[in-house]
C-alpha cells in the first residue's frame, strides 16, 4: 500500500449488538408488564368497588371500616413490583427529557372538583339533599347489618 493513497472511509458506526438486544428486550418486557398492569386494573375495578361497599358497610358509629384502604396498599405494592417504565434506566444518557407533566396531578385535580361540590353543598344546593339521602341510607345499611 502506497503512503500517499488516500485512507479508506470508515463504516459508519453499527449499534452496539448488546444496545440492540437489550432495546428488543426492553421492548418485549414493557408489553409483558403492560399486560400484567392492566390485568391488575381489571382486577382492581370490581375488588375495590366491593371493598368499598364492604367497608362502608362494616362500619361501626360512623367510621368506615378499612377493607378498601388495604386493598389501596396491596395495589401500590404491586405498582412498585411491576414497575412499568423501569426500562428507562437503559435510556441513553443523553437522551431528550419530555416536558415534564404539570405539578398537579389526578388527586389535585380531584380535589378541584370536590371543593366545588362541598361549597354548593354549604350553599344548600342539590348536593346537599343528595349528601343528606346518601348518609341516611348508609345509616340504615349499618343498622341492617
């Protein structure tokens, strides 16, 4: 090879096969946890809705027994396990951060909604008929059982 030859050009730069395998891996765990997540959600909707009932119903002078709350506990343990976005630990480091969402989030969001209600409540509009229906019926349930 003469010294004067201009060099070869350098193959562009392939992903690394590990980058690649653990992207497909990533990939294929995150649809895994997907499914695992929304099973439990399915799950969640119909428990919760009867632990709720359960635990208004359980109840003794008023106080609501703690069935739902402890179901609340079981399934933010179980968020933790599936640990659904955890892959983002292989993100490159340079990676673009999206905006983050606002600092409010669904409870805040909730609790809008509920001040509202419980100041038309104090005004003595229809939430306070409907609150005053809903407490005598949970009374009787409570008696009932």
């Amino acid at each position: 090879m003469n010294e004067l030859s201009e060099p070869k050009p350098e193959p562009a730069p392939e992903a690394a096969p590990s980058d690649r395998w653990t992207l497909i891996r990533d990939v294929a765990v995150l649809q895994a946890k997907l499914i695992v997540d929304g099973l439990r959600d399915l799950v969640l909707v119909p428990l919760s809705l009867v632990a709720g009932i359960v635990s208004l119903a359980s109840g003794e002078r008023g106080v609501p027994g703690t069935q739902f709350y402890r179901l609340l506990a079981i399934g933010k343990q179980s968020e933790r396990w599936i640990n659904l976005f955890g892959a983002l630990k292989n993100a490159p480091p340079d990676l673009e951060q999206p905006m983050p969402f606002p600092d409010a989030d669904m409870d805040d969001i909730v609790g809008k909604i509920e001040a509202f209600v419980v100041d038309e409540e104090k005004r003595g509009g229809m939430t306070a008929q409907a609150r005053a229906r809903f407490e005598k019926a949970m009374d009787a349930m409570q008696r009932k059982r």
